[in-house]
C-alpha cells in the first residue's frame, strides 16, 4: 500500500518517557516551578519542546529558550539514555526493508539526539534516513521535518507515503504535507485525540502495525 514509511520516535519506536519527563522536570526545577508529580509531564512526550512549553506552562520566547537549554543539560548526557525500543519494533523494521520498503525516521526530536538513539537500538541499519529537528529554529515543526524527509528523499508521489505517530502533532504534520497518518494506540497518545485531529489509520499494537503495513505486499 505505501512505499515511504516515516516513523515517529518517541512513542512510536521508542519507549523514551523516563528521558523525557526526567529532563523536563529538571528544566522546571531550574526555573524554579515545583513539580509534585513528574507523570504530569508525560504531556511533554512527542510534541515540539517549544510548543509545549509555551502551551503547558504559558512560557514567552525567551523562557522557552532557557527552558530548552537546561532540558537539553539533562538530556544530551542523561537523558537520551533513558529509554527503550518497543517490543517487536526491530522485527518490524527488518521485515519492512525485507519488502523493500523506504523506512525514514521523522522526528521533532534533534537529529543529533535521534541519530545516536536509533544506533544505540542498532536498528540504525534499517532507516533509510534519520530526520529530525535542528538546534536552532530552522526546522522544529513535525510539518518542517516530514517536508525535509520528502524532499531530501526524492518523493514525487505522496499517495505512496505515511506517517506513523501516536500524537496529535503527527497527524497535523501529516495533513500539513499531504500524506496519510496512521495513529498507533501502544504510544503515549488516545483513541479520542487521534479521532478529534482526523487519523486516516487508528491501529492498536506493534502486531496490528505490521499487518497494516505489509497486507499487500
């Protein structure tokens, strides 16, 4: 059904909730917001860093800025290791390669960061291409990432591409570029909000994902 897979991260490939809410809570503590219960930051999984920021805490563009900062103290050395690839994942990525399928990873995670995540899952044999968000401001929006990831990969027919994403952000990417987006339900998103933002696909579990993806190949 569709040649180009691009792949979310966090969520999706990756079990990274501890990294995430472990660096976010720090950036907090560092701003000096107190926290009670760091499973209220599971919120910040997936979605752009400055969008959530900015959305969960009312942060203006200069807080933002410190906040990623000091988020990214804890991360590059801490947190990008705090995390795990989902059960059967890897046998996915190898039987979609198997099928000769172009796999991409489209994250709003930093490349850098998402570079050395895929290679410490060694899986990074079965991506195609690696493509996230800079450092900088240049491309941090999931619509920004996916766009790179096609035009860099040469994609001409966008009938044969999907985004896989469990929230609401890839979907709205996807919409914003004109694929199709599946919404897996195994991440950190819900059924009700991959039905308010109009997934093409709701699918359960890594199991249903393969089918999904290789039923006519």
């Amino acid at each position: 059904m569709f040649k180009y897979i691009l792949f979310d991260l966090d969520g999706t490939v990756a079990d990274s909730a501890e990294g995430v809410i472990n660096s976010v809570y720090y950036a907090l503590t560092h701003m000096g917001i107190n926290v009670p219960d760091k499973r209220e930051l599971k919120k910040f999984i997936g979605p752009p860093l400055s969008a959530s920021f900015k959305e969960f805490y009312g942060f203006d563009d200069k807080q933002t800025e410190q906040a990623i900062t000091l988020y990214r103290e804890y991360y590059a050395p801490k947190g990008i290791n705090e995390a795990a690839i989902y059960s059967g994942i890897k046998q996915l990525l190898c039987k979609l390669k198997d099928h000769n399928k172009k796999v991409i990873l489209a994250t709003s995670k930093p490349e850098i960061y998402a570079v050395k995540i895929i290679e410490n899952f060694g899986v990074s044999d079965y991506f195609d291409m690696i493509a996230g968000s800079t450092l900088g401001k240049e491309r941090n929006s999931k619509a920004d990432v996916i766009r790179f990831a096609l035009d860099s990969s040469g994609v001409t027919d966008l009938s044969e591409v999907i985004m896989i994403g469990d929230r609401k952000h890839d979907i709205l990417g996807a919409k914003e570029t004109g694929i199709k987006a599946a919404y897996i339900l195994y991440g950190y998103g819900s059924r009700q909000e991959a039905e308010e933002y109009g997934a093409d696909y709701i699918i359960d579990t890594v199991e249903d994902l393969e089918k999904f993806l290789l039923k006519e190949s």
